[in-house]
C-alpha cells in the first residue's frame, strides 16, 4: 500500500518510492532537494497545512499539496 507524507509517523525513516505529479517544475524542485526515488526522508514534525521534512542534511516545510505527491 501507498502512503504519502501526509500519513507519515513524525520521527520515522522512510524511503522515497515515487514523486505522483504532473508538475514538472514540481518535480525538478523535489529533485534539487534530493526527494527522488530511493531517498530517505523523515517527516519532523506536521504542521498545520504541511509538514517539515528531512531529505539528506536538509529541513525543508513543504506544503499538503507536496507532501501527497510524495510516496513513502
């Protein structure tokens, strides 16, 4: 089952399996942060309209709208 990092458990490792959507600017942005398949990320906190993730050495706050393209 795919879930994405809106359901993720804040303080857990997980692995990026895909990005899900057509945004190609989306997509390239997510890339540059080290989001892609394959990676790990950790969900550090949820907020309230997004989260605050970990990908490599870097925090980053992502909006819901990005954090369901994520799949984990």
């Amino acid at each position: 089952m795919n879930m994405n990092l809106n359901s993720a458990n804040i303080g857990e490792n997980y692995i990026v399996k895909d990005v899900q959507t057509e945004d190609e600017e989306l997509k390239a942005f997510l890339f540059s942060l080290g989001c892609y398949s394959g990676e790990p990320i950790t969900v550090l906190s949820q907020l309230k309209g997004g989260c605050v993730v970990s990908i490599k050495n870097g925090r980053y706050n992502i909006d819901q709208g990005i954090a369901q393209a994520v799949l984990i």
